[in-house]
C-alpha cells in the first residue's frame, strides 16, 4: 500500500485490526508510520481497530476522522 501511495494516484486502502498480534510499543509505532504515509490527499484509508490506543492517536492529526 505505501509504495501505491507513492504514485499519487487515487486509492482506497481498507485495513482490519493493523498490526494485531505485534507488542503494544511496536504496533503503536508501526500504526503510527503507517497512518502517516497513507495520509495523501488523493488517498481514502479505512482502519478499524478495538485498540484503544490506536483510536487514541486519531485525535493529534486533523486528517484523520473518527467514526
């Protein structure tokens, strides 16, 4: 998906429970840098998550919505 993203062409990323099974430090990290690379302009990127963390991080970037 990341590498996609960089051709800046219009895409939809769906994602289910990112990074579940990986420790809390690392999958807070990882999400985190994945969040921020799939945050373009000509880019929709639907996550859903139970972490709590996770949802969390939604509120430090305007871009990101909560549903």
């Amino acid at each position: 998906m990341i590498e996609v993203s960089k051709k800046q062409t219009p895409m939809i990323s769906l994602i289910d429970e990112i990074y579940k099974g990986t420790n809390a430090k690392d999958r807070i990290f990882a999400a985190k840098e994945t969040i921020r690379n799939l945050s373009k302009p000509y880019a929709v990127t639907l996550i859903t998550t139970h972490d709590f963390e996770l949802y969390s991080i939604a509120f430090c970037d305007i871009k990101i919505l909560q549903m």
